[in-house]
C-alpha cells in the first residue's frame, strides 16, 4: 500500500513537472511568514517533496533492516539461553537422583527466569531442600511455584504434601491435603494421601469417615483398602477401651459392618479388649460364636487364654469341635481349664494331660501341676510338671535356672504349709 501511494504522488509529480516544462511555464509558489517570505516554482517544489518522499521512505526501510537485524540477533539470544535453562534443568535433575541435593539446588536455579517449565524446576528445588533439612526454602520454592503456575494448585499442593510427610509433618500435610480435598473432591490421589496421613497421626475416627470414599474411588487396592479397614477398626476399638466404658465399645461392634465382624484378627482384638475390661464372659461367647463357624487357629489359641466360669452349655459346645479337632492341643487346655472352673478336678486333669500328649506347651504344665498341688494334692506329680514346664522355658540355655528351681521345690516339699504360686 504504501509503494503503491509513493509511486501515484511520483507519478502525479512526474506528470505535473513535464507539462509545465512542456509549455514553459513553471507556475510561481509563495509562502510568507511574518516577515520571511520563500518563492520557488513549481518544479522546484514538486522536486524538493519529492525529494522529501524519496528521504522518509529510504529512512524507513532503514528503520525496517535494523529491527529484523536486531530480531534475528535478539531471538537467537532468548534461543541460547533458554537452551542454557533447559540444560540446567536437566542436570539439576540428575544431580538431585543422585543425592547431591545442594549442587542440584543450585544447578536448578541458574537461568530459572528463562525456563520454560519454572514449575518443575522450582518443584525440584524444593526436594532438594527437603533432603537438605532446609524446610524455609523448600516452602519458598512451593510459594514461587504457585506463583509461576496459579493453575497448577493440585499438582504443587501435592508435591508439598508429600515432602511434607516425608519430614513425619502429618499435622501440616493434613492441612494441606484438606485443602486440596476441597478444592477437588474424590481426588484419588489426594484421598490416598488423606488416609496415609490419618493412620499416621492414628485419627481412626477420621480414617472411618474415609473409608467409603476410599472405595468409591478406587484410590488403593483392594487388598491394601481391607488392611486399612483393618487397622481403622481395631484402632476405634482401642480408642472405645481406653475409655473404660463398655457400652461405648459393644455400641462400636453393633455398628462394625459385617465382612469385618468376620475377620479374625478383628474378632480376636475385639475380644482382647473386653478382657482387658474384665468382660471374660462377653469374650467367650464372641470367640466361641465365630468359632462355631469358623475355625481359626489363633482365636482358638486365644479362647483357650480365657479364665470364665463355664456353664455346661458351653462344655457341650466345645467338646462338640474335638470330633473334627480331637488333637488340638489348645481346644483340649481349654476344655481342663472349663472343668476346673466347675471343680470338676477328674475330667480336668484327663483333658490336661490329654493336651500335653498331643503337644506339650510351658502353660500346660502349669496349669496341670496347679491342680496336683493344690485340688488332688499329689506334690510328687505336680513337681515333675513344674519341672517340665520349666525345662520347656529354659530350653538350652537355662540350665543353672533349671537346677535352682528344681531346689526351690525339694523345699516347697519338705515344707507343706508353703505353696508354690
């Protein structure tokens, strides 16, 4: 456009000039100010603009070469040091996998103004000042990063979560984290990160709440969601015994979903703790209700632990597992444990020693030589038992205990009025 208007008014000038030569007459222009006064012909005038014309476009074009002159030279400099930028990032981060955290703290910020991923390059920067204990800068460095990408809030929010849970800081990555639940709800990751946190600071009431969202989302596996549920119920039930109060924590088992009921190490913690409030009895028939259905050898090992008064209902029961367990040396301790609670001293001693045949354990032999000593007084009987019991205790590395107790009895012996506890 503008080739096309300077070669019109050429033209135009060009065109004006030759007729007034032709006819010899040059016109006249005058041009007074004040008492300045120019005259000139038109030839002249029309040479002198353009002239001019010729001037402003030759400057222009001038103008025109020194900025792409000065582009091609500026954006090579940007090219050379973004490249520069580029190259620190990727040393920075190889310095940082190989744990020279500090040189890769500095490597990270050389050109960083000329990056084009500050995002990473600050998010890197702050593990390196993690591994470095410099917990000021790392928190510095996650501030910039918000600053240089405002959009990226989920994905800064969790890196900080993380260094700051690698630190053990659980209260401040909780707040974290609870902000970015908020600011994107069902979040897998964050929700992972979330329960990770609770089962640190042991908020199981928390992790509780949780739970659902857990596995609505996916956000663990299945095996490892039931560990979690696992842990999260025996720590409520804990967090219920410390209180002392029982109606609180068999309110808690009513409420238990009923594929965790049915867990063992759930049933077995649950019943440790009603022991633990003397509430044997209400064990016993949790144990003995799963046991009717499902035989696992450690609840049976813990039932076999419990000291209750039985009724003859529940010998009944437990005598009816021996036809499918008959040698089970806990099932048959239990059962002497059952019958010395009713004083039923022949029967006791018979499943005693009946469970020793079948598998000698330490408690057996105590529990036998007690009712020796002290239901059927045969003292001779009930030192051999001792002894064995302690024998099985010692092992090989007790020999000198071995024969001091087996002095401390020749004693009990010769002296009937003490008992041995």
């Amino acid at each position: 456009m503008n080739r096309l208007l300077f070669v019109l008014i050429s033209s135009a000038v060009i065109i004006a000039g030759y007729a007034m030569y032709t006819y010899n007459d040059l016109g006249l222009m005058q041009v007074s100010f004040a008492e300045y006064r120019y005259e000139a012909s038109l030839f002249e005038v029309g040479v002198g603009l353009l002239a001019v014309i010729i001037a402003f476009a030759v400057l222009a074009y001038t103008i025109k070469l020194l900025k792409h002159f000065a582009g091609l030279f500026g954006e090579k400099r940007v090219e050379q040091l973004t490249e520069k930028a580029r190259h620190s990032l990727e040393q920075g981060l190889i310095e940082l996998s190989e744990g020279r955290f500090a040189k890769a703290e500095k490597i990270l910020l050389q050109k960083i103004e000329h990056n084009e991923s500050p995002l990473l390059t600050y998010l890197a920067a702050a593990r390196a000042a993690q591994y470095q204990g410099a917990h000021d800068r790392r928190d510095e460095y996650i501030r910039l990063a918000h600053h240089s990408a405002p959009d990226a809030d989920i994905a800064i929010g969790l890196t900080q979560a993380e260094l700051q849970m690698d630190h053990n800081q659980f209260e401040q990555a909780l707040a974290t984290l609870n902000h970015l639940n908020a600011l994107s709800p069902q979040h897998p990751y964050v929700l992972k990160l979330l329960a990770k946190t609770h089962d640190k600071l042991t908020d199981w009431e928390s992790l509780r709440e949780l739970l659902p969202d857990l596995k609505k989302t996916g956000a663990i596996s299945d095996e490892k969601l039931l560990s979690l549920e696992i842990d999260t119920w025996c720590g409520l039930i804990s967090d219920r015994g410390r209180t002392g109060d029982i109606d609180l924590l068999t309110q808690l088992w009513d409420l238990m979903p009923r594929n965790i009921k049915a867990i063992p190490e759930v049933i077995e913690y649950y019943a440790a703790e009603l022991v633990k409030l003397h509430a044997s009895g209400e064990a016993e028939q949790v144990l003995r209700d799963y046991l009717g259905n499902n035989w696992v050898e450690s609840t049976v090992v813990l039932y076999s632990e419990l000291d209750v008064m039985a009724s003859e209902q529940q010998i009944s029961i437990v005598e009816g597992w021996l036809q499918d367990h008959q040698h089970n040396e806990h099932l048959l301790y239990a059962l002497g444990k059952m019958y010395m609670s009713r004083d039923m001293w022949g029967p006791a001693r018979t499943y005693l020693e009946a469970s020793l045949a079948a598998k000698p354990m330490p408690v057996t032999y105590l529990k036998l030589a007690q009712l020796l000593e002290d239901q059927l007084e045969d003292r001779l009987e009930a030192q051999e038992n001792y002894r064995q019991g302690l024998h099985m205790l010692s092992g090989d590395y007790g020999e000198e205990a071995l024969a001091a107790a087996e002095n401390d009895f020749q004693r009990v012996i010769m002296k009937p009025e003490l008992r041995v506890i």
